[in-house]
C-alpha cells in the first residue's frame, strides 16, 4: 500500500491544503489581513477559474510531459506556496498565490491518475487510486486539527507553515517511491489499445463526445459538480434559514470527512473486486438516498446527507478513472480525466448559479436542494447504465472464449 498511501499525502498537500485550507483559516486571518468581501468572491472565482484551467492544461498536454516529474514539480511547487501564504499580507499577492495552488492541485491529480493507472497492478488499481483520492477528506480532518491545536498556540502562520513542511516530506517520500516505480505487467485488451498510446489533442473532445466510456466519465462528473458543489456551499446558509442549530452543520462536515477516509478503501476494493458498476451504484445511491432523506425533513436527517455525501464524493474520482482505465491507456485516462475534472468545474458552476437564481426569485433555497436530489437520481441511472454495459460485456467475453475454445 506504500503507492497509494504516498499519493494519498500528496492529496493531502494539493487539495486538503490548497484548495480548501484558506477557507479554514480565512476567519483568523482576517484579524490581520484587511481582505474585502468582493476580494473574498474574487479569489473563489480566479481558484475554480485555474482549476479548470491546470485540469484542460494537463489534458491536452499532459502527455508530452513526464509524470513522475511533473508530480515532483507540483509538490515543490504546494509547499513553496503554502510556506509562502505565512508570510503574505497583500490580498492581490494572496489571490495570485491561492490561484497557482488550484492549478498545482488540478495537474497533481492527474499525474497520480497516470503513474497509477500504468504502474499498479489492475486488479488493485481502483483500491489505489480511490485511496488516494480519499486524502482530501484527510485533509479536511488535518485542517480542523490545525485550526483547533496550532491557530490558538502559535497562530494562523504556523498553520501555512507547519501545511507548506508536512508537503516538502511528502515531496521527499514521493521521489524515492518514483525512484523505484516500475510499470505493471501489461496485458492489453483489444479495448484498452497499447500501454503507450495517446489521444491526439486534435481528437481529443471527438473522443470525449463519441465513446461511451470517455461521455459516461463527463456525464458524471458533470452531474457530479453540479450536485456537490451547490449542497457544500449553499448547506450553512439552508441550515440557517430553517432556524436549525450552528452546530448541526459542523456535525454534518464532520461526518462527511469521517465518511470520507474510509470509503476510499472501501469502496476500492468493492470496484476491483465487484466491478466498477456496482462501486458507482453503491455510492451513487448513497448520495440520492441521503439527499431523499435531507429534503424530507432537514433537521433530522442532515448528518446522513452528510454520510452519503462522504460515502461518493471522494472516492469516486477513483472508481471513475479507474474504470476508464479498463477501456484507455493510462496516457489516455489521464487525458480523460484532464477533461473529467474540466466538466465538473463547469458543473458546480452551473449548479451555485442555478442555486443562487432560485434563492433570489423564491427567497428560499429548499428549491435548490430538490433539484439536487432529482440530479443525484439521475447518476444512480447512469450507474446502472454502466453496470449493465459491463455485464453484457463480460458476458460476452465468456461466450467469445467459449466459441473459441
């Protein structure tokens, strides 16, 4: 397990710390730091903007580059920036640097996909890769260690600090795993296509829009986005509107980060060993049964909105490129899922758009929150699409073989 252990550090460091330590901290720095509530909108915007923009990067050029040192590149660059926030006072520096973190976060993502998808074992390589995913949940329960331990003791630049050297560790533990990394055995299906093989960039979003394998990954991250993003961001200010007590929203992240840490491996080891279908059925309804239960009565049931929310959310970047990677190079998977993380972005957008213009006709976000669960709905079919295409090909397969024998 040292691979995915490794790579589920490096999570931690890119997007446990640089995407969502800032938010964290923000209340304390503000004590020190005179940061304008249209600067706060600003710096949300330019760190989805280049998050997007790291994840079209790496999928059209990411295969011209070498991982493993693009990996190394990325952790150098996390923790440089992160020691660098301690010492910032400027709220432009501050967005310029929160927005090099996003991108650094996006292309880290992506080499892990490819370093795993060619070098782990195919019958471990979901388990991997959902655990490595899963180290931003790690990361969010790092985060409210710092906040409760570290902030009241040494202040909220030891938080940046003690974030920007736990990364140059994992930099260091990194290169030496890379250093010893060799390709798995490869035994190529006629889907699969050489280990080597890439998707020219020219081709590239004719692939995303007429293969089944590369549409489904889109679609669902789509409709991942657009659930997740809107139900993290709008959850507090619902809460809230209903007169439900503050703390049943901390109880809620607590349970989504707990959820978190341990359905990667679980939900890993179901897609080897089960098939993707059933990991993205079994996470998907989760997350729509949580949202059933949350719409119906809010108070009573948010924690287990919050379980299934855990339960998808992070291992399912995992499950999806793992199950890309039975159909694609791990050249091409990381190019899918450049793309993959791409259509998510837009699909939170679209999602804190659509929230935000039913909150201002309807004075009320319940609207929103019903929109989501008929979204979630939506990727249980597609998980049972998916299921169903696996099985029939599996079974065909069998029949091939039986023939030929």
């Amino acid at each position: 397990m040292r691979m995915p252990t490794t790579f589920g550090m490096n999570q931690i460091v890119s997007h446990g710390f640089g995407m969502f330590l800032f938010a964290a901290l923000m209340p304390f720095m503000r004590e020190s730091i005179e940061i304008s509530a249209w600067q706060l909108a600003t710096i949300g915007a330019l760190t989805q903007l280049a998050y997007l923009g790291g994840a079209m990067l790496l999928g059209l050029l990411g295969h011209r580059l070498g991982t493993g040192r693009l990996a190394l590149i990325t952790g150098i660059t996390s923790s440089t920036l992160l020691l660098t926030m301690s010492q910032l006072r400027d709220p432009l520096l501050i967005t310029l640097t929160l927005t090099c973190l996003a991108a650094s976060a996006a292309i880290s993502w992506g080499c892990i996909v490819e370093i795993v998808s060619r070098c782990a074992r195919a019958e471990s390589r979901s388990t991997y890769l959902s655990c490595a995913s899963s180290g931003t949940a790690w990361g969010y329960a790092i985060n409210g260690l710092l906040i409760l331990v570290v902030v009241p003791l040494l202040g909220w630049q030891a938080s940046w600090q003690v974030a920007g050297l736990f990364g140059l560790l994992v930099v260091t533990l990194t290169w030496h795993m890379l250093r010893d990394l060799k390709p798995a055995p490869v035994s190529p299906t006629a889907s699969a296509g050489p280990v080597d093989s890439v998707i020219p960039t020219s081709r590239l979003f004719a692939t995303i829009i007429g293969e089944r394998t590369a549409l489904f990954a889109c679609l669902i991250c789509l409709l991942v986005g657009f659930t997740t993003m809107p139900f993290s961001y709008w959850l507090n200010s619902y809460l809230d509107e209903l007169s439900l007590p503050a703390a049943l929203g901390g109880y809620t992240w607590a349970t989504v980060g707990g959820t978190g840490m341990v359905a990667g491996f679980v939900t890993g080891k179901l897609a080897d060993h089960k098939g993707h279908g059933t990991a993205l059925l079994v996470i998907f309804s989760g997350f729509a049964l949580g949202l059933l239960a949350f719409v119906a009565d809010p108070g009573k049931f948010a924690l287990v909105a919050g379980f299934g929310y855990g339960l998808m959310y992070f291992p399912m970047w995992g499950i999806v490129a793992g199950w890309v990677n039975q159909h694609y190079s791990s050249t091409a998977t990381m190019q899918i899922s450049g793309i993959c993380m791409v259509t998510f972005g837009l699909g939170g957008t679209l999602g804190n758009l659509l929230a935000g213009y039913i909150r201002e006709t309807t004075g009320s976000l319940q609207g929103i929150f019903f929109v989501l669960t008929g979204a979630s709905l939506l990727l249980v079919a597609l998980a049972i699409v998916i299921l169903r295409g696996d099985r029939q090909a599996a079974l065909a397969a069998k029949l091939a073989a039986a023939e030929a024998c």
